[in-house]
C-alpha cells in the first residue's frame, strides 16, 4: 500500500532540532534499502516528504511513530493507488457506460 507523508515540524527554531535531523538520515537509510521508503526529500524551509509502500496500515502507523520520535511533527497522510490499479478501476467504470450506451443505439 502506497502512503504519501508530508511533515510540518513544530515551530521551534530550525538549529534546536539540527541533531536530531541529522540522526534522522540514519533511521531513513535502511528503510530506503528494504523499499519500504520509496523516496524520503527534505522540504524547502522546513520539513520533509516520504513515499511509503507498506504491507498494511499498523506498519505506517509503527513508522509514522517512529518519524515523529526523532522530530516533533505534524503529519499528513495520503494513501495512493498504483497508477497501473487506477487504469483498471477507471476502466471498470466506464465499462457499464459503453455497454449501455451501444444498447441504446440499437
């Protein structure tokens, strides 16, 4: 399951939390590596982005826990649909349409 997270840190100054963001690239690093983070980017002024790809929503929720034990933040969290599930569904839908639309010009 694809989750796209932004973070709003709280609004301290940005050098109170530097330690703490710089040990974060540590805690990202092997989540990139498994592929369980997709790309994590750093926001212009403050803050970050992350694609997650979990196996189900208590494994975001243990990694959203975890994100904000290394910085306070305010998360906001978006589930994805794969580009490729997207196509079909849309498909699906319009599916019924065409077939009554063909019934109706008979």
């Amino acid at each position: 399951m694809l989750f796209l997270v932004i973070s709003t840190p709280r609004p301290e100054r940005p050098s109170e939390w530097a330690a703490a963001r710089r040990k974060s690239w540590d805690w990202w690093e092997p989540l990139e590596k498994k592929g369980v983070v997709k790309w994590y980017y750093a926001r212009a002024g403050r803050g970050a982005v992350a694609l997650f790809d979990v196996e189900s929503h208590e494994h975001l929720h243990e990694l959203l826990n975890g994100w904000s034990e290394l910085i306070p933040v305010t998360l906001d969290v978006y589930p994805l649909i794969d580009i490729a599930a997207s196509k079909l569904f849309l498909a699906s839908q319009l599916a019924p349409k065409a077939a009554s639309a063909t019934r109706k010009r008979r």
